[in-house]
C-alpha cells in the first residue's frame, strides 16, 4: 500500500485511471468514447494510439502508473486485492468489474460494493459508467500506519495487550464491518 492520500482538491475529477488488461483493449475503448468530457488512461500493456483524444493506451510502467493514480478521480480496474485498497486508502471511487470465474475476484467485489467503497458492474454498459462518472469524489481514508505503532508498542516496556493495539489501529474498520 502507498503511503500518501490526496485530499478531493488535489485530482482532476475528469480523469479517470483504467486497469483491466484482461480484455481486448478495443473493447475498452469502444465502451469510453461516448465520454469525451473526461480523459481515460488504460494500462493495458500497449502504447498504441487511439483515434479518439480523450483516451490514452500506456504500456506497464510503475513510474507512469503511479503518476497517472495519483492525479486521477476514479479507478476503473478488477476486483483484486492491492488496487482496490489502495484506491480507498487515497479516496478515489472504483468501478469493479470482477474477473468471471475467479471467487475471490466475486468476493471482494461484493464486499467492496456492500461497504459503499465501489460500484459493481458485470457488463461494460454505457449506462453504467454514466453514473458512476457522475458521483461524487470520495475521501481518502487512509490505513493506520501498523507498522510504526506496532514497532512503537514493542519498545515500550509497559505495553498493553496485543487486544489493546488491534482495537486502537483498527477500530474505525470494526465500526465499519
């Protein structure tokens, strides 16, 4: 998980950052070109150009990727573990299209949607992504930062219990749940 979040003023709300290159990337792009008003970055894994100026095709590239994340509004990608966290851990709202034929991907899908954290579609409808498009920018909520508490914890030496460190990282997830 990355260590920064961005408050809502910080990104662009017209631009929206897509991962799913599970698909053939004309699909993808036939699905966004009715939304000229926003500008989509797909990292597919080519750079090919597309004919229509709003959407952008990028190799894989951490470096371009991250950049892209961070001034971005929303995500557009699976239901995989690591995007997803780190989109609410820097308040960008998701779109989740799960992987057929992967439970995993149908679980976190589910439980994204269930805590308000995503929308989930099983088709690349128009009507769909006009929706989402228009609601609004979530805030960031970022993670605790365990490590530096848990490291904190353990030099101490009158420290609570490990039931007392859990509920103090971790109680605004509990709440949530």
């Amino acid at each position: 998980i990355i260590d920064e979040h961005l408050s809502i003023s910080e990104r662009n709300k017209n631009q929206i950052l897509i991962y799913y290159p599970y698909i053939d990337a004309k699909k993808i792009i036939h699905w966004l070109r009715p939304f000229s008003d926003y500008q989509f970055h797909i990292f597919h894994g080519c750079d090919e150009s597309t004919d229509y100026p709003h959407i952008h095709l990028y190799y894989f590239s951490k470096t371009e990727f991250n950049q892209k994340q961070h001034q971005c509004a929303g995500i557009i990608t699976a239901a995989g573990f690591e995007l997803a966290s780190e989109a609410i851990h820097m308040g960008h709202k998701l779109l989740i299209y799960p992987l057929e034929g992967q439970m995993e991907q149908q679980f976190n899908a589910k439980l994204l949607e269930q805590l308000g954290h995503a929308k989930l579609i099983h088709t690349f409808s128009h009507e769909a992504l006009e929706l989402w498009l228009k609601t609004p920018l979530k805030p960031a909520s970022p993670y605790p930062k365990t490590a530096y508490e848990l490291a904190k914890w353990l030099v101490k030496s009158e420290r609570g219990s490990i039931k007392e460190l859990s509920e103090k990282l971790w109680i605004r997830d509990a709440e949530v749940i």
